[in-house]
C-alpha cells in the first residue's frame, strides 16, 4: 500500500485548505496496459498533478475494474477527488469502495475520506479567518459528516484515522448545537416560545457534551417566561446559575431576557 507514504499528513493539508494542483489531461491513450496506466497514476498523484491523475485513475478503474490494482486505484480515486475539491464525487467513490469491500484492510480510510469530504463541502473558505460562522448556514453536509465520521469512531475505534475524526465530531457538534440556537433565538424574536423551548431542550437532549448546552438552557428559561411560565422558568434558571454562573445573561441570580420582557424581573428565589 501507497498511503502510508502519502497520507500521514493529511489533516493538516484539509486544514490549511491547500490550492488545487495540476490542470486538465486528455484521455490516457486507449492502448496503455493497466500496470503502465497505474504508474502514470502514481506519477501525476506524487507531482501533484491532481486533475491529471483522476482522469488517469477513473480511466484505470473503467478499463480494468477487476485488475491488479483496481481495489488501489479506486482508494486513490477518492483522494485524488478530494484534492480536487470534488466533494461529492469523492463521497460517492468512499461510499462506493465502503459497498464494494467491506473487510477490506484500508475501508476505514474510505470511511474517514467520506467523512472528509462532507466536513470540507460544509465549511467556508474564510471560516478560518473568523468572517464568516459555519454555524450560520445550511448544514446538511456537517450533518453528513458528523455521521460519517461518527460510524468510522464505532466501527474502527483503533484506526489511524480515529483521533482526528473524534476531534472533528467534537468540532462539528459544537457547530450543529450554536446553529440550533440560532433558530431558537429567531423563534424567541418572533414570539414562538415553545418553538424556542423545543430547541433548547434539543440541544441539551442530542447535544450534552456541546458548550452550547449552558446557552441552551437560558434559551429555555426565556421561552419560559414568554408562555408565562414563571415556575419552569425559575427551575431551568437554577440550574444554569449552577452550571454556568457567569452566563452573558445572568447578572448575578437575576435574569436578563434578551427578547421578552418580563416584570418583575426574573430571580432565582422569585
């Protein structure tokens, strides 16, 4: 196997979010042999002529599917795809290698790419600048890879790949808990507290271990308050007060609605 040359580092290049390399190839020659067609595969991958090798590599994986280096070829693809930024071709390619060999020997790096892949289609390219909050978007493809990634932890908790998706889910449930918040804070500003309530209570059901959880439970204490719920406002106060005393919305034991107002003002003892 080629990867343990050639992806060790990997993590760090999705990070930094790398430029494309390599421009547009014509279709290898129609005579090429299949070891011939593979070693121009491996060449065009270590110069990084990314585009060069998917043509190389899906002519590799048409012309030969049961050859010697197809089940490689196919593992490649999916890098290959990803360094193209084709997002959802290498989904589709992991996804497919996943359905193809299941006890293959690297299938954890298929479930890891799938992962990948979605987490990248999900993120914005100034993210790392702090301009622009993933959270804020539509987040079907985090989603996607909070599955995947999670699936790869369950079914291979050993793999090389492991530690950097646990690191990523963590990251990803944060994202997917703030942006439930989000939506119960448009609720609260339309008046739909137990849209609003419903919401905080969802993050701290489905999202426990998020830091968002604190902020989801004075979500739910100003829900309260706008259905005039006093009692069940003061309960879930309570128990931010213990969890989070230095909550933005806590001045002391008393509450500060953000949107709702409320007279006399909310305290834990009243």
């Amino acid at each position: 196997m080629r990867f343990s040359a050639r992806f060790p580092a990997l993590g760090a290049l999705l990070i930094s979010g790398a430029l494309l390399a390599g421009c547009a190839s014509n279709e290898p020659a129609p005579d090429l042999q299949e070891q011939d067609l593979y070693q121009q595969a491996q060449s065009s991958l270590d110069a990084g002529r990314f585009s060069t090798a998917v043509t190389q590599l899906e002519a590799l994986d048409t012309r030969f599917p049961f050859g010697r280096y197809a089940e490689q070829a196919q593992l490649e693809l999916i890098y290959a795809y990803y360094k193209v930024e084709n997002w959802e071709q290498a989904r589709a390619a992991a996804s497919r290698f996943i359905r193809l060999h299941p006890d293959h020997p690297q299938v954890d790096y298929a479930y890891y790419m799938r992962g990948l892949a979605a987490y990248q289609a999900g993120r914005f390219s100034l993210e790392s600048l702090e301009l622009i909050d993933i959270s804020k978007r539509d987040l079907g493809a985090s989603r996607d890879a909070y599955v995947d990634f999670g699936e790869l932890v369950r079914r291979f908790p050993d793999s090389a790949y492991a530690p950097d998706a646990r690191q990523r889910i963590i990251y990803l449930r944060n994202v997917m808990a703030r942006h439930e918040l989000q939506v119960a804070d448009f609720y609260l500003r339309k008046g739909a507290y137990v849209a609003a309530v419903e919401r905080g209570r969802w993050v701290i059901e489905h999202y426990p271990k998020s830091t968002a959880t604190r902020d989801a439970l004075a979500v739910m204490v100003e829900g309260y308050l706008g259905l005039d719920m006093r009692d069940r406002a003061q309960t879930v106060l309570k128990t931010l007060i213990a969890n989070d005393p230095d909550n933005a919305q806590l001045d002391g034991d008393t509450f500060e609605p953000k949107h709702v107002k409320v007279n006399p003002p909310l305290t834990a003892n009243g």
